[in-house]
C-alpha cells in the first residue's frame, strides 16, 4: 500500500456478532423470527407500531447485556492514535462502537438509543420503552415518538459528510458487512474512483468482494486488531 493518510472505515453487523448481537442475513433469512418487511419499513410502523415498537425496545433492552468485542476496541485504538483524517461509518444501530472508545463515528443507519419524536421532528437520548408510547422529552407531545433508525425506503443520514470524506480517502475498509443495502454497499466503488485502497475484513466474501483490492476472510475479533496493529506499528 502507497502513502495513507485518510482512512473511511464501513461496518456493519458483523462486526457486532461476536458480542452476540445477530446479524441481519442469518442462515434462515430471518432477523430474530421476523420478516425485514414486517419491523423495519415505515409502512410496518403505520400497520403494527405495537410490534415494530416492542421489536427495538427489545434490541435496545439486549445492549445492557453485551460489550464491545476486539474489533469495536481495535477501531477505538485506531481513533485514538492515528493522525490522519478517519472516519469510522457504521451501518449499525448498537453502540459498541462508542463504548470500543471509538469519537470520529458516524451512525447513516441511526441508532437505538435515539428518540426521534414525528410532533416536534427532534430527535433526544432514550433508553426506555418506546412501546409504552411516552412523551417526548423536548415538546411533551405522547405517543410521537418512534425509534431514530433508518428504515427500508428513507434515506440514511449524513451522506454528503460520507461522500466527502470518501472522496478524499486513501484507504476504505469494509469491516462484516454483507454488502446488500445500498447506498452503503456502493461505497467502495466510490473509493476506488477516488483512487483509495480498498481493504475487505469479513468472514465470508459479501456480495462487493470483487470490488476491493485485497479480501480477508475471517473473524472480526481477529482481523481487526491485526489490521490496526499493522496500521499503527
Ligand atoms: P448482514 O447481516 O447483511 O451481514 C453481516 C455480514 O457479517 C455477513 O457478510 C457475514 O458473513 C459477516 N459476519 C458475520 N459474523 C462475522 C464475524 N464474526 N466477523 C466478521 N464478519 C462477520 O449485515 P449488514 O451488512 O450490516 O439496515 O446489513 C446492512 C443493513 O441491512 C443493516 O444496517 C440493516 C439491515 O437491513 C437497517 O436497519 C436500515
């Protein structure tokens, strides 16, 4: 690899299984018992808000119980010590990546731990229970308040901060992401046209393999740590 610089890092579930939150595109095509369709479209939250609300209530309750794996600390290491620009872009709502010390992060897919409230359109922390359909802590208005993620058909956040920083990047690193959702997926060709790098980290090839100029097969947990610790020696 030439000179680097400025790094862009994409993560996405994978990188989360070995805490033991499940990724999206299981063996079964399932996301725990549920059809993507019935709890992560708008139109789902409009036909059934008692059971979208419950399914996030629920992920949200299970980050209590889980920790940052190696990777998410591999990644805060990497914050903390290069000086180049890095942007760490993750597809995830958890947040593991936070408390892996990871700052210069950017959520595009929202996160659980965000209130978005549809009377006042603010968004607030929130680590409740949005199926008791609470007030909104800014206006007061009850029952507004639906999870801060970016469902199927909306448009994820922060993308002209995303574009920018790709555009300038001199090496992109996908780390446990399948490579299905789009605008994410795209990504690496737009670094590639940038002229970066383009650096694969999952346990099998995503659908983008062939884009990338060098493809890591293996555990997060491992991979990560052994990237950074390369980057940073
Ligand atoms: P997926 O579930 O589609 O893909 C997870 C990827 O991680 C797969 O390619 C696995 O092979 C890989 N993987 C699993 N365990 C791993 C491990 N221990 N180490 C490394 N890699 C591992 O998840 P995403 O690509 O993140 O969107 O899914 C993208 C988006 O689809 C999500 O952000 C979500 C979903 O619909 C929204 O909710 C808007």
């Amino acid at each position: 690899m030439g000179d680097i610089r400025n790094i862009v890092v994409l993560t996405g579930a994978g990188i989360s299984a070995e805490s033991g939150v499940p990724t999206f595109r299981g063996p079964d095509g399932l996301w725990e018992g549920h059809r993507v369709e019935d709890v992560a479209t708008p139109e789902a939250y409009r036909r059934d808000p008692d059971l979208v609300l419950d399914f996030y209530d629920q992920r949200r309750a299970k980050l209590a119980t889980v920790g940052p794996n190696p990777a998410h600390e591999a990644l805060g290491r990497l914050d903390a010590q290069w000086q180049g620009e890095l942007l760490i872009v993750t597809q995830n709502v958890d947040d593991l990546h936070e408390r892996g010390g990871a700052e210069r992060l950017l959520h595009m897919h929202g996160e659980l731990k965000s209130a978005w409230c549809l009377a006042c359109g603010e968004r607030h922390p929130f680590d409740g229970k949005m199926a008791a359909y609470p007030a909104c802590e800014l206006c007061g208005v009850s029952g507004q308040v639906r999870p801060d993620i970016v469902w199927f058909g909306e448009m994820p956040y922060r993308m002209e901060e995303i574009d920018a920083a790709i555009a300038t990047c001199d090496l992109f690193v996908s780390i446990g992401t399948s490579g299905a959702v789009y605008p994410a997926a795209g990504f690496v060709q737009s670094a590639r046209y940038a002229g970066a790098e383009t650096l694969e980290l999952n346990l099998d090839p995503s659908e983008g393999s062939i884009f990338f100029n060098e493809s890591r097969m293996g555990k997060a947990g491992d991979l990560v740590p052994e990237w950074v610790d390369g980057l940073l020696d």
